[in-house]
C-alpha cells in the first residue's frame, strides 16, 4: 500500500516526504521535479485525476496551492480516490474554512464539503498562517502591512504540519475528524514584528491599515480590485479574534508542542 503525496514540491508537502523517510509515491508536474526529492515519483496533474496514481487501500495527502481549477480539481481526485478504494485522505485546508468565506476559506470550506460527503476516510488539516512566510512579507523598508489590528494570531510551522499529517498518514486509519493546528503561541503582529526585528538584525514594525486602506494597497501591488478588497477584509476578519486561540492538538498528536516562532526565526 502506497502514500500518494500531491504538492510534493511545495513547502509541506517536501517536509512531508522527509517525515516519511522517502517512504512516499510523490506525484509531480514534470519528471524533472521529483529527482531531488529522494523518493519515488510520477508525473501527475491534480486537473487529471486519473493520472493520481491511487489504489485500493492507499492512503493520499491531497494538498496544492490555489488556482482557478482548485475546487473542480480537489474535488475531481476525491472521487477518483473514493472509486478506487482509497483507504484515507488527508487534506491541508485552513482554520476555520467554509463554503462562503473569502479568498482561500471558501475554496478549501468547498472541498472540505466534497471530501466529507464521499464516503472515504477522511481527516482534514486545518492550520491558520505559516511561519515561513512572515519574513517574506517584510519589504525593502522593514515594513509589514495588514488590517489585522491588534488580533493575534497563532501561526504555525508548516513542518508541524507535515509532522501531523506523516503521523495521520502512517498510522491506523482513525475516525474522521477536522485538526485545528496551531503554534503554541498567538502574537500580536506587533510582536511578530519585534521577533522579525530580533531575528533579522534590522528594524522591522507592522502597520495596521482599514479594510479600504488595505484594499487600496494590495490593489497597487498588483491584485485585482475585488481580490484586494476580500483580502484586506479576511484580515480584519482574523483580527477580530478567531484565530487568535491556540490549540494542542499538534502536541496530542506528535507528544511533543509545536515550535514557537523564536526557535522557527532562530
């Protein structure tokens, strides 16, 4: 029996391979993108479900970035793994995802749906932020924008949730159930920015923007009006408080508490 893992070359999905020991079937793109990742590959597309190599009693991590094809695409391979006898999905989505949210929320809270309706074995991943891309959103100027307030928020290493999904994936299937992941602790991006500082050796501080001021400065960087509106306003959504809980469940899962961002920045 085979762990297929998609998203291979993504950010979890390589730190996955590496929980796995190699022990992993990666579907990739193109053949030239699986040499380095020290396991087996196929060249598959999320788009063509039937090239999923899943069989009877496989288990799969489904997991991609977003893209216009994403819920037709997740949920097309949900049913290819389902009508092959797939033994478990997991899947990465985000804390709190649902059908109607904005941006990514609504778009994993539709596949979720799908996954849960289709009678193969199911856990769903669901993370809030990653650490990995708080440094990448400091500019030349030491600068992080959001519409976040003074909402904390409990980002996670994305290698904390690799850890848990090798763990689902290699383990007795369980019960069905939804894993709300977190780091262990949840700052204000006041206080991200001053472990930023710390850990870049160079001044760095948040500014706190309306929902239309944010609007207006992510429409300049090049997202179109609606996206940049509905980004600006799921960040003053998250600020309100509903990401602002931490959760055990990596240290339940794994017997040992997810890594806080100061060990993450080093």
């Amino acid at each position: 029996m085979a762990i297929v893992v998609t998203g291979a070359t993504g950010t979890i999905g390589r730190a996955l391979i590496g929980e796995l020991g190699g022990a992993a079937l990666a579907v990739v793109r193109r053949p030239e993108q699986g040499a380095d990742l020290g396991c087996e590959h196929v060249v598959g597309d999320l788009e063509r479900p039937e090239s999923i190599p899943v069989g009877p009693g496989d288990r799969l991590f489904l997991n991609s970035s977003i893209w216009p094809g994403f819920v037709a695409a997740h949920r097309a391979v949900i049913d290819h793994a389902a009508a092959r006898g797939a033994a478990q999905v997991v899947t990465v989505s985000v804390r709190g995802a649902t059908p109607a949210g904005l941006l990514a929320s609504g778009l994993h809270g539709q596949v979720d749906d799908h996954l849960t309706a289709s009678g193969v074995p199911w856990s769903i991943l669901a993370p809030v932020g990653f650490m990995q891309n708080l440094a990448g959103d400091v500019d030349d100027e030491g600068r992080i924008f959001g519409a976040y307030g003074r909402g904390p928020v409990g980002y996670i290493d994305a290698r904390d949730i690799a850890a848990v999904a090798a763990a689902l994936l290699t383990r007795p299937v369980g019960e069905n159930a939804t894993y709300e992941l977190t780091g262990p602790a949840a700052p204000t991006h006041d206080e991200i920015a001053a472990e930023l500082t710390r850990a870049l050796g160079r001044p760095v501080r948040y500014v706190d923007m309306s929902v239309e001021e944010g609007a207006e400065h992510f429409g300049k960087r090049g997202l179109p009006a609606e996206a940049a509106r509905d980004l600006a306003l799921l960040m003053a959504q998250i600020g309100d408080g509903r990401w602002a809980t931490t959760t055990t469940t990596v240290a339940d899962i794994l017997g040992r508490p997810a890594r806080p961002l100061r060990e993450f920045l080093g």
